[in-house]
C-alpha cells in the first residue's frame, strides 16, 4: 500500500503500516530461519549473528550495494531514504533484498534532524522503537563506556586518597599514576547537550572523586560504538574493549582498560550488541540496523557484521554510508571494506536539486527554517552551477573501480527540466542515473532506480583500495586530500607533525586505519566554501589515537563530539497519547 506522504507524517505512515508488520515468526519462516536463530523482543526481534553466518558459511554472497551522496545541505539529502527506496524497488523487482542501515542516535532525533529511519513511503518501522532506543544497543554502549570512566576517576581518588602500601593492599594492583591533566576519555550521553562539552567532575570531599576537567560526548561518539560497527565476533569485540586507551600516566605512557581491569566487565554489558536487530520497510522487506558510529571520527557505517551476515541471507544487500562521498565513500572503501574483505557491486550516489542548487551559489541553507524560494522555483543556472560538486563525486566513486549510479532523490519542486539536466552530466561523468521518487511512491517510485542498480550490479567492477596500506600516515593523508578532497596539499601543525612522525616511527600502528576528521558540509575543511573548491590547503592541527579500534584520526578544523541542539528542537512536537500510549510527533 502507499501512504499520502503529503498528508501524512511520517509517524501516522508508519502506525498505519505496523498493523501488518511481520512478527518474528513470520520473519522466522519468511527467511528460513531455524527457531534458535531468531531472538524475538516483543514486536522487534535480533538475529544470531554466530548461528546464521555458520549454518550459511557455504554460501555464495550476494550483490553488496552501497549508498553515499553528494556533499550534503544541512538538512542531508536522503541517503537512508534512498536506500530504504532501494530495497523496496528491488523488491518489487521480484528480488531476495535486504539491507543493514544504522540505528539512529536519540541526538538528532530529539534535535533538528529527526530520526534516521527515512521518510514517506520509504521508511523503516516500526518507527518509533527504532527512534526511541530500539532494542538498547545504544544504552549498553552508554553503559559499557561509562563504566570504563567510572574505572577511571575510582582509580585516580583511590590512589590520591591511599599510600602505595594501603593501595596494594587494598585493591591487589600497584598505582598507575595517572596524570590529570592528560585523561584522554570523556563520558557520554545521547542527546546533543552542549552545557556537557566541558565540565569539572569531583568536586565535594576527598570520597567524591578526584576533581578535574573532564567532557561529554554522544553516545554515537564513543569509541565501543566505533568498536562494535567493525568487529568480526564477540572475541574480537572484547579485544579491542580491553585495549581502549582512555589516560597517560605521569611518564607518558597510555593507561587502558585492560589496566583498569574493566574490558571484560564492559563488554559484558555489550554482549548483545553483537546481534543486529531486524526491522522492516512499509512495503515488508527486511532490514537489519546495527551500529551508528559517528562519521566524523569514525567509520560512519553500519556494522561489518550487519554486510556480513546480510550478503549470506539476501541475493542484494543494501548499505549507507555517513556524509558525503568525500568522508563516508572513501571510509567504506579504504576502511571497512579492507576490514571485512567484502567487495562491492555498486556505489549509489544520492543527489538532489536542492543541495546542486546550494553548491551553484544558492541561498545559505539553515536546519530548522524555511528553504529559500531559490530552492522551490526552477533555476537551471543553479543547477549547472552545482553540477561540478556531482562530477568530482563520480570522480572519486570512479578511482575506486565502480562505476557508480546517481540516484536523484525527487522532491515535487524539482523541474524536469533540472532534472534532465542532472541526468546528463552524470552519464557524461561516465556513470548511470535514475530519477527515484521513493519518497512519495515508495518501491514503484524506484523502480527505475532499482533496474540502474542491477544493470550496475550485472556490469562486474574492478574494485581496488585508493592507496595501499604500507602506505605511511602522512602520504596517505595527502593522498585522500589531493585526490578526493580537491586540496593542493597538506598543512601539519608542529604538535601534529610530531605525533605523526613517532606513529610512523612505532610498528604497533602499522595496520591502524587512517579516519579522516573533518566537516561533511564541504569538501574542505571549512563548511562555508561549497561547490568544489580550488587553491586551498587541508591544514591538520592533531591525530587522535583509538587504540581498541585501532583507528588514527587526523583532524581537519574543529571537531565537537557533543553537538548543540538547536533553538526549535524536535523534541517540543513529540508526545504520547495519554489513552494509547502511542507517540505522536517523531519525524
């Protein structure tokens, strides 16, 4: 059934598409699922990941199909629409589709963004669960990362508090001698709290803690989200869990949690983790969502597990990642495909006239406000404008081997004149486009979308890393800037310069991925310069060190791992139906 989207709020949309929903077993039956396979949670249910992937280890994978986009406006342009869309046109292609998307943090939920669970006739449901904590992955990373600060700061008052024969004799484990000033890890929260950022925590009496400057960060920021979206299993997790780097001691060695004696404690409390939870679209194909790192110091994907175990059980499998190309493409590809090993079939570049528009030299575009009428009325200079800021996208898909297809993700402003504009710049960049109007038909509005992916799919591609991993951090930093940000080249402040060299010099870091860190608002690194920018210079001003994922972040400008929420929230428009218990207001 399709829902009046221009009636409808996304809510309504899917409180009228759960009355059918399969329960898990019907899911059961419908995937072939053997009884121990499936984990029923009330309406929702989690798939034994262990189970699953042994019974089906035999089996051929399936076509592995990626979602990216164009440099986003503010508002993003639809990516999790897009492929929800995707699924559903490839369903009603006749095909076995699934996909993996990323659970969406209550930050943005309760702020300017809404929930990440698409829109229209292209959502997942049930939309409230899944926007409202699902089936609590996010509060056990809370929990798992909080335990490990509260490791922490126990540590730094006990040791403060006891003579070094008191300290052994009490807790059996000599003093580490944790310096204060150099405490690495934050605790997290997932709201956007900006009062948090920084804070002082101990203060009161000598057995209130040890007083200091600590922070705050989303619960999407922490490093057990980052841990969680790439591990292979449940020992690899609790690896990584016991090698988080969270403080140095007074000689400049680090102090982790396998010092505090915490990493089994914290991935007791992840254990389910593991497990992605199966939700479905209004049109009942199935989904898994699992993990939702942040983009910006993390992978910014859905989980290794999730692609996975979805190319086992379906014959396409969908997949998106964060931001633009410039930082989700190029981490999906240099970062996560080498750490699962999967190759992909296809990358889907999500577009729209509005954000083509933007980068032609539109209006500036402002979450929580209006768009400007530039952006309703037809504007083919704007457009073509714009276009370049596509184009190097393609470019960037293009170096990788796979020859993409644009997907244009159709709003009712959009001229067919624009459109055909689209089209044709993206086939003479060398890549496929379809116009999708999933949001408003659902899996009918994409079915020209769907036909473009499996023409793409039945192609093959000459997948390839864009750089090898011997290659050192500062030339692959270089690399990334040069080739698939546009800049002419790299500025290393002294303090970074210096810690690249001793990561360099250090064999332990070999093998770590390089994370870029920068604003997705742009191709550089300030968000204001739109289009493609020419004549600049990526300045990196620090490197930040994940040791249990095993990631290295180079930073490009500021980055805050707490966002603010804004001055009309979402959150004033959420409620629930006192006779129901049904929430009302989610978008």
């Amino acid at each position: 059934m399709v829902y009046d989207a221009n009636r409808m709020a996304d809510w309504q949309i899917s409180e009228a598409a759960e009355k059918s929903m399969p329960s898990p077993d019907v899911w059961k039956d419908r995937l072939n699922l053997g009884k121990d396979e499936i984990i029923p949670l009330g309406k929702l249910c989690k798939l034994d990941f262990f189970r699953i992937m042994n019974r089906l280890r035999h089996r051929p994978n399936g076509k592995y199909i990626e979602v990216t986009a164009i440099t986003p406006t503010p508002l993003g342009e639809g990516k999790t629409t897009t492929s929800v869309g995707l699924i559903q046109g490839l369903g009603k292609r006749g095909k076995n589709v699934g996909g993996c998307l990323r659970q969406p943090s209550g930050g943005p939920t309760m702020n300017f963004k809404g929930t990440a669970a698409g829109g229209g006739n292209a959502l997942l449901i049930p939309m409230t669960e899944l926007s409202l904590g699902l089936t609590g992955d996010i509060n056990d990373i809370m929990n798992a990362h909080n335990l490990a600060m509260t490791a922490l700061t126990a540590r730094m008052q006990h040791e403060r508090n006891y003579t070094d024969e008191q300290l052994l004799r009490l807790s059996r484990k000599p003093r580490l001698n944790i310096d204060p000033t150099r405490v690495e890890m934050g605790w997290v929260l997932d709201f956007c709290a900006q009062s948090l950022r920084n804070i002082i925590v101990g203060i009161g009496g000598r057995f209130d803690g040890f007083p200091m400057q600590s922070k705050f960060g989303m619960a999407v920021s922490s490093e057990c989200m980052a841990i969680l979206s790439i591990v292979k299993d449940l020992a690899d997790m609790r690896e990584r869990l016991n090698n988080i780097m969270v403080a140095y001691d007074k000689t400049g060695k680090p102090v982790t949690t396998g010092d505090l004696e915490v990493g089994g404690a914290m991935s007791a409390w992840m254990r389910n983790t593991i497990n992605p939870t199966l939700v479905s679209t209004v049109e009942y194909q199935p989904c898994m969502v699992h993990a939702g790192p942040f983009a910006n110091i993390a992978v910014g994907q859905s989980s290794v597990i999730g692609d996975r175990l979805g190319l086992k059980m379906s014959d396409y499998h969908v997949t998106e990642s964060g931001f633009g190309a410039d930082i989700g493409f190029e981490k999906f590809c240099n970062v996560k495909c080498r750490m699962s090993g999967l190759k992909p079939n296809v990358s889907v570049l999500t577009t729209t006239i509005r954000a083509l528009k933007m980068h032609g030299g539109g209006p500036k575009v402002v979450a929580g406000l209006a768009l400007p009428e530039a952006y309703r009325l037809e504007n083919l200079e704007l457009v073509e404008k714009g276009l370049v800021n596509m184009v190097h996208h393609i470019g960037t898909i293009r170096k990788t081997g796979i020859n993409p297809v644009v997907a244009i993700n159709c709003f009712q402003s959009d001229a067919k004149a624009e459109v055909a504009m689209v089209k044709r710049a993206a086939e003479a960049a060398g890549a496929r486009c379809a116009l999708s109007e999933h949001w408003l038909k659902g899996g009918d509005g994409a079915l020209e979308l769907a036909d473009a992916v499996i023409d793409a799919c039945n192609d093959g591609n000459d997948f390839a890393f864009m750089y090898p991993l011997e290659m050192k951090l500062r030339d692959r930093v270089s690399f990334i800037a040069k080739e698939v940000y546009g800049a002419d080249g790299v500025a290393w402040s002294p303090e970074a310069e210096e810690k690249a060299r001793m990561l360099e010099g250090d064999s332990r870091y070999d093998n770590y991925a390089t994370m870029m860190v920068k604003t997705h608002l742009s191709l550089t690194h300030d968000p204001a310069l739109k289009g493609v920018p020419r004549g600049w210079i990526l300045p990196i001003r620090d490197i930040l060190i994940y040791s249990g994922a095993q990631f290295l972040c180079p930073c490009a400008g500021a980055v805050s791992l707490m966002p603010g929420t804004c001055s009309d929230p979402a959150f004033r428009r959420i409620d629930v139906d006192v006779t129901t218990g049904k929430v009302t207001g989610l978008f």
